[in-house]
C-alpha cells in the first residue's frame, strides 16, 4: 500500500538499556537479538531491515515475530510498508553484541514512532515475576496498568505500574505471584477502565513486557503480553471491551429506545440525536430499536459483532416500515498535527448520490447513500477550532442540496457529518468522535 511522502512524519523514536541485568539473554556468538511487534494499523503489512538482515518480511498488524540474529554495533533500521518505497522509519541504532530486543513500531502514518528496548532483566527471586510496560497506543496519554487477583475492586486497589506515557517504556517491577491476576488499565490517575482482559498466569523468575497498542479507538486500548525469557514468544491479550455509539438520522417520528441484548441502553433519543460512546462487551450483539410512541414493537434488529478495543458508529437510517442501520468503523487515531479529521455519510433517505465540498472545493465524489467517506485532514487550529463549510451538492451538478455554514472543527479531533432527512429538508448532523 503506497503511502503518500507528504504523510509521512518525523520519527519518535525511544530507546531503553537496562543494566546489570541476568535474565532474557543468551549467548549468540556476539551477535544481537532482535524481535519486532507491529503495532502500527494503518498498513496492511510492514517489512523490517536491520543492516543486511530482514527481521520481518510482510509482518501483518499485530504479528510478533521471533528473535532474529543481527550484527552488533550501529546498524541501520529501515522499515517500510509492503508495495511501498518510502520509508517510515530510517534511523541508526546500536546493537549489543548476545543482547535481546524488542523493537515496535507505531502510531498513526502522520506520527510513526518506534521503540527500542532491552529484553533482560535481573531475576525477581522466588515468588515474585518481572513486569515492564511499553505505551505505544496513539491519543490515550500516560497510563496506569493494575495487575489484580480476577474480579477485586479497583477503586482501593494500587497501579502496579503508574504513569507510563505515551512512547515510554517503564522499569521492570517486580510484582507477587499470585494463582491468576486480571490485567485492567486506566489513563493515569483515574478508574475509568480502558482495557480489561480474561486471567492470566505468570510465572516465577519469569520476565513479561506488557505492551499497549491501539486498534483505532480514541479511548481504548488492547494489549501483547511479550515473554522476556529469550525464546521471542507472546500473545495478544484482547481487550473485553469495546464501544459504540448511535445517532439517529431517520424519518421516524417518535424518539427512538435502543435496546442491547434484550436490555434498555439509549432513551428517548430524538432525531439528529448522537448518543455518547457506550461501552459493552466484544463479540456478537442483538441491538433492537424501537420507538418511545410504540413501546414493545421492535423497528430494526441488528446482529454487529464489536471488536475488541474498537469504536463504532451505529446511524439509524429510512422510515418507520423500513428502518434500517449503517454500522461503521470509527478510526479515532489522531490526525496530522494541526488538523482534524473528517468523514462524511450519506444518511438522507431518498438521496443515491452527493459531491461533498469543503470551503468551494470539492472534495468526496459520489458519496452514495448508506456509506462514509474516507476521513480528510483538514487545516484547524486547537481550543478555538477553524470555521468551514460544506456543502452537499447532487452528484456532478451544481445543484446544492444543504449547505453547513460555519461549522467548527478542532485539532485534533474526529469528526464524522452526516447528510440526514427528507428530500426538501435535508439537515447535517456533525459528532465528534474523539
């Protein structure tokens, strides 16, 4: 997948050595030790080099690969994504010769970041294990992580490794053994809980580095539990949680209920209404509506399955006989710095098709009905945001069928305007997403 030069950012790049350390290593003859897991989304697969040595060829999202044996010194780090020639990150870096590394790269195509860090650690002794933290997830800030038998109550409980900002990686502490712990994770000096995962088990003496990665939400996160003992191996620990919101853009009348698995979740919620994110459960879900004027008579079922960590936009769409819903897949993941992101959805009930333009120009042809736009990345300033207007014209004419004037966005947000009502009295509903 080619990616533009002008999206390519400066590279964040963050390099850890621990020292005195006795665990994780091993000896290879001099040479280094280097493992990559991509945490990078928005490329299907990347290929990574290290002097003349190919760690990763076309490792997709979210693969660890095992160690690789590199030469030791200052070799050159090139990584790149698969079809493409301009590099994401083209940087130097020092080698240690029978060292172990990981090395992760992340982040949005406008801020790529990697890190390089040491993979050994001084053994915690008997009943204890070794944990460190690496936050690579994009828009979330600094974060604590709480290790907690299953099911304890987290508003008394301690961080077992507080603060860990974005780009970071924390010291290893070591931490108690215990029979299974829940991994939760809050932003840092809060509860608000951003990522909760089944039990876990960890061994004695062991070494682990938990890292955070985003999969596209502006406010969850998931998580690779990465096994620091030598032999490259690890695991994704998907988050249990995921969120949605709804926005009611149809010709029904009456307020809408939205219902979760049989449950009331969203009340009364009026036309051109946005509902905040709402968390839930990943996996499979019935979402039934009805209106608040006919309770009991079931409009629209829809069956989505919520993935873990991801955000999604649930828009209602048509009449009463024949509502329908257009689920999306919201990328909250930061813009460009100084601008925002826009995606626009054609939600009007009996327009097939709009050019969407911004401030003139048009931007988005043939947006049909039902369906979003790829987000664009507007110029907007941060707090007091840039005033824009767009304007929906029917396809290749210079018929306009709504005009929003004055509409304000702000870095470094995400926003997603939808085209909604009647032929006639069309209107434009504008959320921001993260």
């Amino acid at each position: 997948m080619p990616l533009p030069r002008a999206l390519l950012a400066t590279l964040c790049l963050v390099v850890l050595t621990l020292v005195g350390c006795s665990k994780g290593g091993g000896n290879n003859s001099g040479n280094g030790n280097i493992r990559l897991f991509n945490a990078f989304l928005e490329a299907s697969a990347l290929n990574v080099v290290v002097g003349s040595t190919t760690v990763a060829p076309a490792a997709p999202f979210e693969r660890l690969t095992p160690y690789v044996s590199v030469n030791n010194g200052v070799q050159t780090f090139l990584v790149t994504v698969v079809g493409a020639q301009s590099p994401l990150v083209n940087s130097s870096l020092s080698i240690g010769g029978d060292a172990h590394y990981t090395y992760i790269v992340f982040g949005p195509t406008t801020a790529v970041g990697a890190v390089f860090a040491t993979d050994s650690f001084n053994d915690p002794g008997t009943g204890f294990y070794a944990v460190r933290v690496i936050n690579t997830a994009a828009g979330v800030g600094p974060v604590d992580v709480y290790l907690t038998p299953p099911g304890a109550d987290l508003t008394v409980a301690a961080p077992a490794v507080s603060n860990v900002a974005y780009g970071a990686v924390s010291s290893y502490l070591s931490v108690a053994i215990g029979a299974n712990f829940e991994i939760r994770m809050t932003p840092t000096g809060t509860k608000n809980v951003i990522f909760d995962s089944t039990p876990r088990l960890f061994a004695e003496h062991s070494g682990s580095t938990i890292v955070i990665y985003s999969k596209g939400s502006g406010t969850l996160v998931n998580a690779a539990l990465l096994n620091d003992d030598g032999s490259g191996g690890g695991v994704i620990v998907d988050n249990l949680v995921a969120q949605y919101k709804v926005i009611n853009a149809s010709l029904v009348a009456s307020p809408l209920n939205v219902f979760v698995d049989g449950s009331l979740q969203l009340s009364n919620i009026p036309f051109a209404g946005v509902s905040n994110y709402q968390q839930t459960a990943t996996g499979a879900h019935s979402i039934t509506v009805q209106a608040q004027a006919t309770p009991g008579a079931t409009l629209l079922t829809l069956n989505p399955t919520l993935s873990a960590a991801s955000d999604t936009s649930i828009a209602l769409v048509g009449p009463a006989g024949a509502l329908g819903g257009v689920v999306l897949a919201d990328d909250n993941l930061p813009p460009a710095v100084g601008s925002a992101g826009v995606r626009f959805v054609n939600a009007s009930a009996s327009t097939p098709s709009v050019d969407v333009f911004v401030n003139f120009s048009k931007q988005v042809s043939a947006l049909t009905q039902n369906t979003a736009s790829s987000y664009l990345n507007l110029t907007a300033t941060a707090v007091t945001g840039t005033v824009y207007e767009f304007d929906f014209n029917v396809t290749g004419t210079t018929t306009a069928l709504l005009k929003l004037t004055g509409v304000t966005i702000a870095a470094p947000h995400k926003y997603t305007v939808y085209l909604a009502g009647p032929p006639g009295s069309l209107t434009g509903i504008v959320t921001q997403d993260n």
